[in-house]
C-alpha cells in the first residue's frame, strides 16, 4: 500500500471514497474484516472492545503481534485466547502513550519557559518510550508473564512506591 496514494481517497474527516479506491485496484472488505486477514501484525487503533472473545477466535492463523493503538481495543475473554495462542501483546497503555508522554514535555517546558526542538522532544521521547518497553519486556520474560501483566505491575509497584514516599501507607 502506498500510503500517500490513500490519503488522496480521504476526506477532511479521514473518511475513504471507495469508489476512488476501487478504481486505483484497493480491495474494499467490510468494517469487520480487518480481524480475520492473513497477516502477522494486528493493530487495533480505532476504537474500545474491538477484540472480543468473538472477534479473537476469528484472528488470521498467522498473527504473531497485537499492538494496541486504542485505548482498551482488547477485552479480558479476548486477552485468554491471544494469551493463550502466544501471541506477544504491546498494551494499549505502553503501545500509545507517546502523545501523553508529550504533553508532560509540553508541561514540563512551560514551567520552564525554555523550549525544545523538535528533534530534542523525539530523542527524549524515544528513550521514555524505548526504556518503558524493555522494562515490561524483561519483566515479562524473567516471570513469565503476559505482557499488559507485567506492564500492570510495574505500574502498581510504581504507585505504591509513590504513596510511600509521600508518607500516605
């Protein structure tokens, strides 16, 4: 797919003309499809509770990565069946948390009065994001552990950590 071919298809709403799509030779496929493709990567991006345990079981065989663009695309009966195919889960929390990462530079420079590139605020944001996965990531591997578990976890333990320090437990 030639991404900025698409973008001649789409409105200012992001909506597709798929009679403009036809015609360039794309395959318009029903809402619900994009769940069942042969593909290796699955990336639930629009909207909550997409993967159900219906829509799970309808998976394509051959995926190996759910990265999750949504907040809350997966629900629990759905995180039985991946968990249990094995198939390794970047968690909503983890997998988009870059614009909210964001918004706390964005934050942090006001206070500051002292402003960043662009460039500075990407480097930065790649280290927060970088070092985000591979704490969960090691975690997962050295328990065992699912990937939204282990990302839970390091969670709770920094809240936790938290509540002590300011002397509330």
């Amino acid at each position: 797919m030639d991404a900025d071919e698409l973008l001649k298809f789409t409105d200012r709403f992001g909506g597709i003309d798929k009679a403009k799509a036809k015609a360039a030779g794309y395959e318009v496929l029903p809402g619900d499809a994009w769940i069942e493709q042969d593909v290796e990567v699955l990336v639930p991006a629009a909207l909550e509770n997409q993967v159900t345990a219906e829509t799970a079981a309808k998976m394509g065989k051959n995926v190996k990565l759910i990265v999750e663009g949504a907040n809350g695309p997966t629900t629990p009966e759905a995180d039985k069946i991946i968990k249990e195919r094995g198939i390794f889960m970047i968690p909503d929390f983890l997998a988009n948390a870059g614009g909210v990462t964001c918004s706390y530079f964005e934050q942090v420079q006001c206070n500051m009065n002292y402003f960043w590139t662009k460039d500075e605020v990407l480097a930065k944001l790649d280290t927060k994001m970088t070092d985000a996965f591979l704490k969960v990531s090691a975690l997962a591997r050295e328990k065992k552990l699912y990937m939204r578990d282990a990302a839970y976890m390091i969670a709770i333990q920094r809240v936790a950590d938290a509540c002590k320090l300011r002397g509330w437990v």
